[in-house]
C-alpha cells in the first residue's frame, strides 16, 4: 500500500468498517489488512497463506477486466488524489450495467 494511500477518505472508510476483509499483500506492510504469513511453518498459516493467493487472483483478474474496459484505470490518472476512487466507482458501475 503507498504511503499516499495512508490518510485519504478511502483509507478512514475501510478502516471503520468491521464487516468486511481487506486482502493486501506483502506490499502493505504493517497494517490490519490480512496479509500473507512470512515463512509459514503452520498448517493453518499455510492455509491461509494459499487462500489468500486464491482470492488475490480472482481480484487482480478483476482489475485487469475493469483496466482493459476503461483505459483510464491502466495508466496515471492526471486528476486530484481525492477524485480517484470516485472514477473507480463510476467505472464499476458502468461495467455492471
């Protein structure tokens, strides 16, 4: 997760929400989001560990159908930091149309 991420409305939403899972990867760092073990010697973080994968595939599959559909997901955005996730959202929900 950037740093720039830290912070932002997007951020305090996910944070205040207790009836969902954020997936993240190594890249997040130290958070709340479930990341992967480190080293996993344990059946259960073993588990876990492969879950995780499973279900970050089926999320990076999504972004690349959301990136291919609306070209603007795939390269740098030349607008505010604050109007990004609202262009997500526009995006999805012309793709659910």
């Amino acid at each position: 997760m950037t740093a720039g991420f830290f912070g932002t409305r997007t951020f305090e939403v996910l944070e205040r929400m207790h009836d969902c899972i954020v997936l993240g990867d190594s890249g997040y760092g130290i958070s709340t989001y479930l990341t992967p073990c480190k080293k996993p010697v344990t059946r259960p973080k073993k588990i876990f560990n492969k879950v995780n994968a499973k279900e970050r595939i089926i999320i990076e599959r999504c972004f690349g159908h959301l990136e291919r559909r609306f070209p603007i997901l795939a390269y740098k955005v030349r607008l505010s930091l604050e109007s990004v996730p609202e262009i997500i959202v526009f995006c999805v929900v012309l793709l659910l149309i």
